[in-house]
C-alpha cells in the first residue's frame, strides 16, 4: 500500500496528537480548497448512531463484519465516518476513492474486482420470477430467499476479502488502517442513498436480475417482433395510401372464402 512521508506530525514512529478543533479547521480547508479548484465534493453523512438503514447499506456493513480478516480494525472506523471525517466518498466501476480527516488530510483508495461472470449468471438464474420491479429491488423490498441468495458470501453479490485491495497514505501499516475502514462503512451510507452504485461498482446490470421474468410468458401476451411491425409510413409507402400523422391503423378484417355452389353445367338441345 501506497505510503507517503508526513514528518511533520510524526513523533517517535507514532503521528503526534492532532487536537479535534485543529483537525476540523484542516478539514474545511480541504474542502474549500477542492471546491476552489471546481471538483466535486461528497461527503458521507451520518444521522444518528446507525450508519446505514436501508437493505443495500445495511448488507453491504454486515458483509464486512462478517469476514474475520476485517474485524479488529472496523471498530475505529465506526467512529471516524460517524464523526464526519470521510470528507469525499467517490464511487465507479471497481474502484472507490475517498479523502478522509484524522491528525492529517488523508487519500483512499480501494479497488474492488469486477462480480465473475459466471457468478452473476448464477445469481440472475437463481432470482428469475422473485423481483417484481426494479423499484422494488432498489429498494430492498425482496423475498427472504432473494436476499439471502444476494447476500451469500460464497457466491453473493457482494465482495469477499480477496477481491478487495486498499491503500492509504497515513502510517497505520496495518492491513485495514481506520481511514480504510471509515471508507468502507461509507459505502454502506452511500448505498442507502444510491444503491445503484453497488452494481456499478461490481460491473453487472442491476436489470438483468428481472430481465427473465418474461420468459415463461404464453405467446400471445408477447409483443411481436420490431421488424415485423408496421408503422404509418411504413403502409403509407407500401400501399400507397396517404395518411396523417399519428393517424391509429387500424387492420382490415379477415374476407371468408365464397361457398356459393357452382353454376349447373348445361347439355346441349336441353334446358335445366
């Protein structure tokens, strides 16, 4: 992991003791100085003791607690995104950048592998016919079996250790230091607000998990082909005909064969 020499609140192999009201003023200058250059600036916001309330946050944060490689360094993480000190929380496909306040102005960054495709086809397969809409899977409104086959670690949607990678620039040498931690429970706040980022950040398609619900569907509640569809233009240069714009078309109905009996056949000298 990336380390960058910051000697000037270093003290015998430790940082030295930043007083809160320091730390604060050096925060707003960070921001400041961002927005000054023009570059946006979210950062993660905690109401309240609980750092995430909705499905997508709330299982993003039990993931991360639910691998011992995390557990003795996501205490201390708890406090500082409490805190307000995850000052930019900025996500994309497989990667997540953050700037986070302690003693010093420090830069995240966390790389996260793209789902497997193998692995996001088993879960689309698993969910067909078990989410309604994507509102309601944004939302989190979902069966118990969809979720616990989301949230599976061997094999869920969301990252196991070995697929997350993260660097900071403060002295914590640590494998998870508490401004990495800070970050990743960040991400669960995030989600609350945008769960779409989660896929986003995974490389899938969030609608491709309801994109089968169709499938099973008897034939005639389908919608013909686009190329065997015709539109006004298309019968007014076929036929000929000139119609309005917008003008509904409405089909011809079906002519039914003529059963007429065929005339009697006439004999010659006889009349019928």
């Amino acid at each position: 992991m990336a380390r960058h020499s910051k000697t000037s609140s270093y003290d015998r192999g430790w940082p030295a003791y930043v007083p809160v009201a320091e730390r604060r003023k050096k925060a707003e200058q960070e921001v400041r100085k961002r927005l000054k250059k023009g570059l946006s600036i979210s950062p993660v916001t905690i109401a309240g003791r609980a750092i995430a309330n909705s499905f997508w946050g709330k299982a993003w944060c039990d993931n991360l607690e639910g691998y011992g490689d995390f557990e003795s360094r996501l205490p201390r993480g708890r406090t500082y995104v409490r805190n307000g000190s995850v000052l930019d929380l900025q996500m994309s496909a497989g990667n997540i950048k953050a700037t986070v306040s302690g003693s010093d102005i420090y830069d995240v960054t966390v790389k996260v592998t793209q789902l497997p495709t193998a692995r996001w086809r088993s879960i689309c397969a698993d969910c067909v016919g078990g989410i309604d809409s994507l509102v309601e899977l944004l939302q989190g409104r979902l069966s118990k079996g969809v979720m616990e086959r989301i949230c599976r670690q061997d094999g869920g949607l969301f990252p196991r250790p070995s697929e997350i990678t993260f660097s900071c620039d403060c002295y914590d040498y640590a494998s998870m230091c508490k401004h990495v931690a800070a970050v990743m429970y960040g991400v669960g706040a995030r989600l609350d607000e945008r769960p779409e980022l989660l896929f986003q950040l995974r490389g899938v398609d969030e609608s491709e998990l309801i994109a089968g619900m169709d499938a099973g569907l008897p034939q005639s509640r389908t919608a013909p082909a686009a190329d065997k569809m015709l539109v006004s233009d298309d019968l007014s240069a076929l036929f000929g005909l000139d119609m309005a714009a917008g003008e509904p078309v409405v089909a011809a109905p079906a002519v039914k064969p003529s059963r007429r009996k065929p005339a009697p056949k006439r004999v010659a000298g006889n009349r019928v």
